[in-house]
C-alpha cells in the first residue's frame, strides 16, 4: 500500500476511512523526521490493513494545529474521526505499530 499524501482538500476522506489512520507530520527540513520516514514507508508496505498518510506542517499548518501539532514528528493514529493515539518524536517501527494495535 503506498502512502497518502495529505491535505485539506482530501483529509476528508482519510477522517472517514474504515481502516486505522496513521498520520505522520512532517516537514522536509526536519531531521527526525527525514529519519522516521522510511519507518513509516515501511509499516505502509507490510501492512494493507491501515492507511498510512503524510501531512507536510508547512503546507498544511492548518491540520497540524487541529491535531494540536507543536512538534515535529507527530504520529497521530485516528479512526472514524476520533484520536485513538498521538506521540511526538522520533519512535521505532514496533513503538508505531504498538500505536496501531
């Protein structure tokens, strides 16, 4: 499964999806998160049962303060709109999956 590009115009469709939501903000300048990333990619690739989508803060600085975004990685896991978990920082892959679990 590949990853989700998100933004204002789409995120509509990720809040309501079936599956599990990981959202992953970022910014391209950061070096934790250039470091989780292909973590991330990595979760997206094994395992078909979540949706995995990315949310540049830059470009997105108005789904990063409605997810109460202050630093950068977040992980934010929802489903049916609700924040299941949320964790700031940069985490290894079985601290994400255990997120998701």
């Amino acid at each position: 499964m590949s990853i989700l590009h998100v933004n204002k115009n789409n995120f509509d469709s990720v809040k309501t999806s079936e599956k599990p939501v990981l959202l992953d903000f970022y910014a391209d300048w950061c070096g934790p998160c250039r470091m989780v990333s292909p973590i991330v990619e990595e979760i997206a690739e094994e395992n078909p049962q979540y949706l995995i989508a990315k949310i540049n803060v830059d470009q997105e600085p108005e789904l990063a303060q409605r997810f109460g975004v202050f630093s950068i990685p977040t992980l934010t896991v929802i489903k049916n709109g609700n924040i299941l978990s949320q964790s700031a920082g940069l985490k290894s892959k079985a601290e994400i999956l255990s997120m998701l679990a």
